[in-house]
DNA sequence: GCGGATCAC
DNA sequence: AATGGTGATCCGC
C-alpha cells in the first residue's frame, strides 16, 4: 500500500540525449542517486561502512560512470523494465477490478498451493543439508602466501574487473565483480591504494581440492558448487555419530570449517546448516566471513519470514525491484501475497517463489552440459578482417574444447556486442554435428555477415563491435573415432565422458567391435543419468581438467519425489528503487549462530520477537542466543565472491599458449538461408 | 525455434 | 584508457 506513487516518476526515459543530457547540466549527483545508483550490481547495502562513506562511495560510482556507453546502456534497459512493470500493473488492476467469484476462486487456489507445499515441506524433514563457502577465497589464498598485503586493500583481478576484493577493500566500497579502475579510484578517494593481484587458477585448484578432501568426510558425496563453494547432505553422517541434535550439528559445522583452516594453513570458510540445501546457502552467508550459522527445523519458517527476498538465490537485482514494485519485500510478503504473485507471474515463477519462500528445494538434477561457449572483448571496432579473424579465433579455442570434451556440436548462435553495450544473438543450425574448427567458423562467418548485411546498408557503416561470441549446442557425445592427430579418443579416466565411454565399449562388445567410426550417444533415459549421478563420487578422479570450475561430474543426492520445477524466476514489475538502506537481514527466530575459531564478530543479540508459535524451549547450548530480531552491524560486509573470468581466461591463455593456425574457412557450401551445409 | 533477459558464480 | 566470461533457464513471439 502506498508506494504506488512513486512508480509514477516520470523518469524522463524516452530520449536518450536529452536525459542523459547529464553530460553537463544533467541532474546533480543528490538527485540522481535517487534515481540510478540502483542500477549498480554492486550498491553496498550491507554493513560494513557506515551510511556517510556508503554515500561518498555511491557518489565516486556514479561519477565515474555516468557518462560511460556502459551506463547509459544500463538505464536504457532499466527505462525498459518500468514499462514493463506498468504493463504488469494494469494487469493487476484489471484483476482487482474483475468480478467476486473470479478473485474468490483465485484465492482458494492458492489456499489450495499453499496447503499442498506446506505438506511437501512436512514430508522432507529430517534431511539435513550444509552449505560451506570460503571467505573471499582467491584474496585470501594470495594474502596468506603474502601476508605482506594483509592490513592493504586487495582485490583480485585486473583493471578492467575486480573478481574478489578482501574485507580491507570492502570497507572502501570494493567490490567483487567492480570494474577495477573504480575501486582503485574508490581507495585513492580514502587516502589507500588498492592492491591488484593477477590470479593465479591453479593454486586456487589446489586449494579446493584440499577442501573437498576434508569435506568428503562429511559427505561422500559431495558436491562442489564452483572452487569455493560445496553442499554436503550431512543427514548420514549425523545420524551415524550420534549427531542428530543442535548441539550435534553446531559442532560438526564448527569442526568442518576448523579443519578447512587447518588443511589449507589458515583459510577461512563459513558454514551454514540447515533442513534444506537453499537454506543452508543463505544460512553459510550469515555470519560471513569465518561465521556459522544453524538452523532447525522449528525454525525455518521464523527465518525465511524474515528474510529480504533478494536473498532466495534466484532471486537477482531484477527480480527484487519486480517484487518490490508489488510491495513485496520478505518472504513473509511473498506467501501474505500469494495470489497476488500468481496474477502477476507467470506459473513458473509463482512456483518458485512460494516455494523459496517455505524454504522449500526445488527439485535440482544437475542435467548434462547443454552448450560450450567462448566470447572475447576487445576495443571496439568496426574493421570487418579483424572482427573475422577474432571470430576464426574463437571458432578454433571452441573446436578444441569440444575436443577434449568427446563432443560435438550441431548448433550455433554467433553474439555481437556493440560499442553502445547492445547485444544481439544470430542462431546458424549446422547440417551435421562437428567439432571441426573450420565448420564452427564457417557457420558463425555466415552469421557475422549475416548481422552485418541486416545492420548497415550500403549507405550506412555497420556499427563498432566490442564483443563476438559463438555458443554451440545440441551437443552429442563422441567416442571412439580418432581425435586431431590421430589418436584414439579416450576420455580422461573419472568423467562422465569416459564412463559412457566404457559403457559404449561394453555394448559394442557383443557384436561389431568399435571399429564404427563416430558413434554418437545421446543420453536420455533416466537409468542411465542415475548411473552417471553416481559416478560423481569416484575420489580418484581428480583429474586436472583443463577446465576450472565447470564439469559437473558430481552427483546429488537428492531425495525421491516427484514434482518436477525449477529454479527460475520472472516477475512482474521493478520500480525506482533508492535501495540502499536494508542494513543486512533480521535474524529471525531463533537460527543460532555458533562462533568458533578466532572469530572476530561480535556476539550478536538477539530481542525477542514476535516469533509465530511458541518457542519451545530451545536448548541455549553455548552462546547462541535466540529469541528474535539481530542487528547485524559489525563491520563485516558479506558477499561472496563471484567467480571469474578474466582468470579462466588468463590460465587458458598461460595453458594453451594460443591457438594459431589459419587455414581458411572451408566454405559452407550450401547456402539456404537456414541451416549451413558443412562437408 | 529464436532472440532477449536474468541469474549465479 | 573506457564494466568479464561461461552456462543455464524462461518468456514472448
């Protein structure tokens, strides 16, 4: 309720130069704040500095920003989603508007939903679920082979882009996924220097290999989300130590992540567990860093209630300002909102959300690999022999990582990034699987010209391009045939690729042996995915893939049930948003915290709340305190570090040397406008 | 099926 | 010296 107002804002959109005129007389910094800092990924609404710095902070940002391709771009698409969210208001008005019975019948199918989930959720207690995330991994592996950086703000990364920054830098508005000459300018502003580390993918590898070692005592079978991140099922493992209890569980997170700081000689991690995998994700980022979190099942519901919904984990900047518009704020506002939420989204996203907010998992099998992709950023231009041979490039790196995958690809789609930041994506089906660079270049030129004739005439010059990608699709498992010199195709001992492999071999035992040239598999019946999910675990496969952090071979245990749905969201509308001023989570109920280790946090508090139900009487093991409401001011500042790219790309660069080797395209004969004809 | 968007890392 | 790269999914055409 009220709000609506401010949807209203007039937001001069429309013309670009005139608004955008901030040039000069464009809006002053104060009020234009108000109106864009929200379009920042990286706004601090976090602890960790205070409210003054946080503005000055905001205030470098959008100087620096403002007059950039990249901004403008990003309020061009913000322009777009408020007409979206218009479109999505009408649409609800027309619902309040519309007759009795309907809105009636409306809410009793939500009532019904409603019923259903918190049956589902009734039926999954007893598993329990670990989320562990390292603190500012790559930072903290470079600062501790150099504790010479220790007390100096650190960021990972380059220049052009920060992947992870330490708690020093933070406290100076760095951050992860920040491009780095603003953070530079944001500690010079403070009278520090920031401190750039070029990464180094190999030792942090290394490192998550030592973790996972440590953590598959807990969880066999485990699996590691990306190089810094794991979910365990410890329901096993509690139950076979006797460790089914609060008490139980705060001790095995407070040994989990003692022993990661042990076998990596002083890394951090921070843990969370609780009745559900999403829960125990948003539970590890807490008390981040070297922080715990547990939360029990009497107080689930307490904890989600409270929780902002930009902390569901699919839930983006997007999302939450959709959400927002409609005056949903928590997750107690999604279920208070319910019918409101299936008007306004489409049944996917109502799905989603109702069940995020019951913190309920959605149903996640890591599917097999759906696409390899490769795009490069380059100064922009429009040199067409240039932008050709960057193209070729790309077309050779993705051949050869197809290769080594045993995969080939029969689909397609060239993206073009402009100067002024517009994406555009061509799809270009081939006539037969390949992994032949040749092919894939020749399919993504045909594209390229493609996008060239459709975006300049004769008259006109095609624009400047700063970006080219290539993703291919439709991928199918390759065996047996020969590789690119020669060799026979074996995949690497461990992976999936080598146990279908193997499974091909045993099959095409009983007749024609594997002198069959290309034998293509496609894996669709579900035994077979079942018996790939639980080769995951095979401890002796490590193996160093070239390939960092993807290459899910590891399974998930996850228990039966049928209902399909995934994760996703879409929603309706956003709205001007000044965010900024959610300090961090309320702690709802009673989610203890456990501290341990040098743990420098201060014990947070807790006053009671008006927490639904009864609190039973909880057992107060140590500290942990529970009861309502925490403040969470200390003066850490939690996100995690998104992972990299820049230094995938860097350790490609330092693995592969390059990729030479022209030779030109062999012509994709056939033309046809739709699917290019390969030899 | 395509192209645009969003999200996570 | 000018905001990354990879993979996935969803939605509206």
């Amino acid at each position: 309720m009220a709000k609506e107002g401010a949807a209203e804002q007039p937001t001069s959109s429309r013309q670009p130069p005139s608004s955008t005129a901030a040039a000069d007389g464009g809006p002053l910094y104060g009020q234009a704040e108000k109106d864009y800092h929200h379009l920042f990924n990286f706004t601090n609404n976090k602890a960790g500095m205070d409210k003054v710095d946080r503005e000055k902070a905001n205030q470098t940002i959008y100087e620096m920003s403002k007059n950039s391709s990249y901004f403008k771009n990003e309020q061009r698409k913000d322009d777009n989603r408020k007409e979206d969210i218009d479109r999505m208001k009408a649409h609800l008005e027309a619902y309040r508007n519309s007759q009795p019975e309907m809105r009636l019948k409306a809410e009793q199918s939500v009532r019904g939903v409603l019923q259903r989930l918190e049956k589902e959720r009734e039926s999954k207690r007893g598993s329990w679920w670990c989320h562990v995330d390292m603190d500012m991994f790559y930072c903290a592996v470079e600062i501790r082979d150099d504790p010479s950086l220790k007390d100096k703000p650190v960021a990972v990364g380059g220049p052009g882009m920060i992947c992870t920054a330490n708690y020093v830098a933070r406290r100076y508005g760095v951050r992860a996924a920040m491009p780095g000459f603003i953070g530079k300018k944001l500690c010079a502003d403070q009278g520090a220097e920031l401190v750039f580390v070029g990464g180094n993918m190999q030792k942090y590898q290394a490192e998550s290999m030592t973790v996972r070692r440590v953590l598959s005592e807990f969880d066999p079978h485990l699996k590691m989300g990306s190089l810094d991140e794991a979910f365990l099922n410890l329901t096993d493992y509690l139950k076979e130590n006797d460790l089914d209890s609060h008490e139980g569980r705060v001790k095995v997170a407070t040994e989990i992540r003692e022993k990661i700081t042990e076998a990596t000689r002083g890394l951090t991690a921070s843990a969370g567990i609780a009745p559900g995998r999403m829960m125990a994700k948003i539970a590890s980022d807490f008390n981040k860093p070297n922080g715990q979190t547990i939360i029990e099942e009497r107080d689930a519901a307490g904890f989600m209630d409270s929780l902002s919904v930009r902390k569901i984990p699919g839930v983006g900047k997007v999302g939450e300002h959709k959400l927002e518009a409609l005056n949903i704020k928590t997750c107690r506002d999604i279920l208070d909102n319910a019918v409101l939420i299936t008007q306004a989204c489409s049944d996917k996203s109502t799905q989603f959300l109702l069940r995020a907010a019951m913190g309920i998992d959605g149903e996640g099998r890591a599917s097999e690999r759906k696409s390899f992709s490769c795009e490069r950023t380059f100064r922009a231009t429009q040199d067409r022999k240039f932008l050709e041979e960057k193209l070729r490039d790309i077309a050779e790196s993705l051949a050869e990582d197809l290769k080594s995958h045993f995969m080939r690809s029969r689909h397609i789609t060239l993206k073009v990034k402009t100067a002024d930041f517009k994406v555009k994506q061509l799809a270009m089906p081939l006539s037969r699987s390949t992994d032949e660079a040749d092919d894939i270049d020749a399919g993504a030129q045909r594209a390229f010209s493609k996008y060239i004739d459709t975006h300049g005439d004769d008259t006109k010059a095609p624009p400047a391009i700063r970006l080219l990608g290539i993703k291919c699709a439709n991928l199918t498992h390759v065996f047996g045939g020969t590789g690119p010199d020669g060799e026979e195709r074996e995949a690497p001992k461990g992976t999936i690729d080598y146990f279908l492999q193997q499974q091909q071999k045993q099959k095409g035992g009983k007749g024609k042996a594997s002198e069959v040239g290309d034998i293509s598999i496609e894996i669709e019946d579900d035994e077979q995915m079942d018996q790939i999910d639980q080769m995951g675990d095979n401890a002796d496969a490590p193996a160093g893939d070239d390939h960092p952090g993807n290459q899910l071979l590891l399974p998930d245990i996850i228990d039966l049930e049928e209902w399909e749905e995934d994760v996703d969201v879409n929603h309706p509308q956003p709205q001007p948003p000044s965010c900024s001023s959610s300090p961090c989570q309320p702690a709802p109920s009673s989610a203890s915290l456990q501290p341990s280790l040098p743990l420098p946090l201060p014990q947070k508090r807790q006053l009671p709340q008006s927490s639904a139900a009864a609190q039973p009487k909880q057992p107060a093991p140590k500290r942990g305190k529970k009861g309502g409401k925490r403040n969470q001011d200390a003066a850490t500042v939690c996100v995690s570090g998104p992972m990299d790219a820049l230094l995938k790309r860097m350790a490609d660069r330092k693995a592969a040397g390059g990729g030479g080797g022209g030779s030109s395209a062999a012509g994709g004969g056939g033309v046809d406008g739709e699917c290019i004809e390969l030899d």
